[in-house]
C-alpha cells in the first residue's frame, strides 16, 4: 500500500480551497436513485469513497461521468436491486442505498456494509426503522435480502439520533405512502444538505436540522443539478494541521456555524480565528493551550470525525488535556502510533489524557482509519525528522489530495 512521506518542522501557512464534502455527496449519490433521468452533483470530492459507490452504481445499471468536479449520474435505464459482494462490503455507505433502492424498486440485496474500523458500527437502528415502514428484511452471515409491496410513512423514533439511520429512513420516505416523522433525528449540516438536494428534487421534507423531521411522501422526483457543501472535516483537518504547526491559514468555501464547535476548541487552545462570509482564517499562538476536558458529541456537539486530528495537536499543548470519546469505541487505536513518535497518553475506557508538551520525532507509523491517517499526517509535520505514514489509501477514501494541499501550504509531503 502506499504511503506519505513528511518532512516535520515547518509551519503551514497561506490559503487553501476545501473540497465538497464526503458525507454530504455519499447519500446525495443513492439519492440520485429516486429520480429516472440526468443528476448533475458540482463540487462532488474526487475520494476512494465515492469512486467506491460510482462503482455500486454502475454495477447496478446507472451510467456516470466524472468531468472536473461535475459528477453526473444517469438513473434513466432498468437497474438492479443487488448491490455485489465486492461492491458493498468493502464501504459503510453502501447501507445508505437500502432506503433509497427500496423507494425506486421495491427490493434490495446487500452485503453487510464495510468501512472503517473505528468501532462495531452495527445497523440495527436503520433496520428496524425500515422494518417499522413495511419492509421484509432477511439475514444470514454474508448479508441481508429485503422486499417491501409499497413503503409505508410512520412515526421514526431513534433511541440514538444516528446519521445513517436519519438518511436512511429519509431516502426511504420521500416516495413511501403517507407521512414519516422521524423523532429524535440526528442534525449534522450534511443531513440538512441531503434534505435540501431533495427538495430540489420534489421532495416534501420538513424540520431538517431539528431533532424532528416530516417527510410528506410524494409520487416522483425529479433530476436536478446541485452543489455539495464544503467538507467541515477536511477544513477542520486543515485547521488542526495549522493550529499544531503554529501556521496561518484561510480556508474557503467554510461554513462558519457548521463548524463552530471546532472552531471554539481552536480559540480556547489560544488560536486567533477570523471569520469573513465563506472563508475562514486560523492563526495558531506560538504555544497552544490544553484543553480541561472535550467530548465527541453528536452536533452541534464536537464531531468525532475530529478528534483524533485534535489529540495530535494536543501532544504540542502547553498541559495535560482530556479527550472523551463517545461516538466510536474503537477510535483510540491511533495512540499507540503517536506513542511511537514519542507522544504521552493514557487511555482508560473512552477516556484519553494526553501529556502535552513533547516534541514528536519522525517515526515508520501505520494509519488504521481515515481520520486517524489523517492525525498522523499532522503529527508528522509537527514531528522532528521524517515521518513515513503508512496506509495513505485510509486517507484518501475521505481527503482528495492531502499532499497536494499540505504542499501549497509549505509543507515537505509526497505520496510514495
Ligand atoms: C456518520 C458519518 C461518520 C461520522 C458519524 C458520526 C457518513 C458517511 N459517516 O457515520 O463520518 O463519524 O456519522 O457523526 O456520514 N449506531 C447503532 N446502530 C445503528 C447505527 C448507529 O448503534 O444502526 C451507533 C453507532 O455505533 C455509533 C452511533 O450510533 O455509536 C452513531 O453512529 P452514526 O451516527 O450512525 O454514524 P454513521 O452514520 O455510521
């Protein structure tokens, strides 16, 4: 596999443009489902996770082109409901396509949905909640086979507001009979995207961004051309990268309250942020603080896609600082390679303390998910000496060009 190779020691600084966003193009891509025709998605990431679900796609009998960063999806023709082995194992979001794929043809065949390993991931929730809306699900131990005469609207209630889920009941309710209240829905902006791509679309969705959502069911919907929001993890990403190098960088297309939680953490570290319309700038202090205690929460609560970028520029702080896990159990597995670059942390159950304060050195280190990959980028650039990062292809189902984008910034990075 490849991996990256970093010079440690400079400070990122100048501006860089932030990419459409992964969660936000994924199920816009199985939404693309719902409507018979032409779907154009602009500002769609060039990421390993959405060439994945063209792949799914195509597979089923959809046509696609990629120009530039227009992604174009023709539902027109007859499709599958089988979504392969291969196809659906090996990326979480193939489990979007269910609510989506049931709504078009009434019959989906998946494998149980890969991804990253950053925990157990079950999807208990969006079978339930599919079950619930007249679907007839069976299982065995390579996947799950489900048929349904006519999707029914109903009240949703989700012991957890999961993301997944909440796009997946929404995939499946805007063509179902009757209404669909989703109780205690998740409110992550790329949700809040989703619902807007299908109401452009003719979908009668309201209530996105609360913790309840209507979905009036409708007859059809139609293809639309839509524009992905900017990815609030990869500028967050970025951010940490020049929190931890004492840099100075402007990110643009950002969306300031998408990302205010994050942004909130920075400030208190000591950064100086400087918000104008779209863009956003960051200026790390020469020390950054630590911080007393930071949970991952659903939003508008600190997002767990950023907390392993955040105990990379911890190991840097001025103090000890806590981190609270509370989205994914297994999310810590990147500590043991921060300690081979000479970091100090305790992990205890979902808790980690990190002791700030010491000078990574470049070390061989192994990226096992993707927002980890990319914590052990940043700690390469903040290490002395060379970093080789293993696992670059982690990286790369979520981040277009990292190299490319540290490059432009000042850093010494290069894909090997
Ligand atoms: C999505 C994001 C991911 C992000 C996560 C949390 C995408 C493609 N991925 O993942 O980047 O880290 O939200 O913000 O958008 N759970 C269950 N049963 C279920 C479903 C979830 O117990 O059926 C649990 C999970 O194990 C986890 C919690 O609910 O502990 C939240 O997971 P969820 O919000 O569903 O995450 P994903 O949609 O998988």
């Amino acid at each position: 596999m490849a991996s990256f190779q970093i010079r440690g020691g400079c400070s990122l600084n100048g501006e860089v443009r932030i990419q459409g966003s992964k969660n936000a193009a994924l199920p816009m891509l199985a939404a693309c489902l719902l409507s018979r025709g032409e779907t154009k998605l602009y500002n769609c990431p060039h990421i390993t996770d959405v060439y994945n679900m063209i792949k799914i796609l195509e597979n089923m009998g959809c046509s696609t082109v990629f120009c530039g960063d227009c992604l174009t999806v023709d539902t027109s023709g007859n499709l599958s409901g089988v979504i392969s082995m291969g196809d659906g194992a090996s990326m979480r979001s193939s489990i979007m396509l269910m609510g989506a794929v049931l709504g078009r043809q009434k019959y989906v065949s998946l494998p149980w949905p890969g991804g990253c390993s950053i925990g157990k991931r079950p999807v208990d929730l969006h079978l339930k909640a599919l079950e619930q809306m007249n679907v007839s699900i069976r299982s065995d131990h390579c996947g799950l086979e489900c048929t349904t005469p006519y999707l029914q609207g109903k009240d949703i209630c989700l012991p957890i507001p999961s993301v997944g889920a909440t796009e997946n009941v929404i995939l499946a309710a805007v063509l179902a009979r009757g209404t669909t209240t989703i109780h205690n829905a998740a409110k992550e902006p790329e949700i809040v995207d989703l619902c807007h791509f299908l109401n452009e679309m003719g979908a009668q969705i309201h209530g996105m961004g609360t913790h309840r959502i209507t979905i009036n069911g409708v007859k059809q919907l139609k293809s639309i051309s839509y524009t992905v929001m900017p990815d609030r993890i990869v500028a967050g990403t970025y951010f940490a990268a020049a929190a931890a190098t004492g840099g100075n960088i402007l990110a643009y297309p950002v969306k300031e309250k998408d990302l205010r939680s994050v942004l909130d953490v920075f400030a208190a570290m000591g950064c100086g942020i400087i918000i104008r319309r779209d863009q956003l700038q960051l200026i790390a202090p020469p020390l950054l603080l630590p911080v007393e205690s930071i949970c991952t929460r659903p939003f508008p609560g600190f997002p767990t896609d950023m907390q392993s970028q955040l105990m990379a520029c911890l190991t840097a702080a001025r103090g000890t600082s806590v981190i609270c896990e509370n989205i994914f159990e297994d999310r810590f597995k990147i500590v043991p390679q921060l300690e081979k670059m000479g970091a100090k942390i305790l992990v205890n159950e979902n808790k980690a303390v990190i002791r700030g304060g010491c000078r990574l050195t470049g070390s061989c280190v192994s990226a096992q998910d993707l927002r980890g990959g990319a914590a052990l980028v940043i700690a390469g650039l903040m290490a002395e000496g060379d970093t080789r990062v293993e696992g670059s292809g982690y990286i790369e189902r979520g981040y277009e060009d990292i190299c490319r984008d540290f490059s432009q910034l000042g850093a010494g990075i290069c894909r090997l």
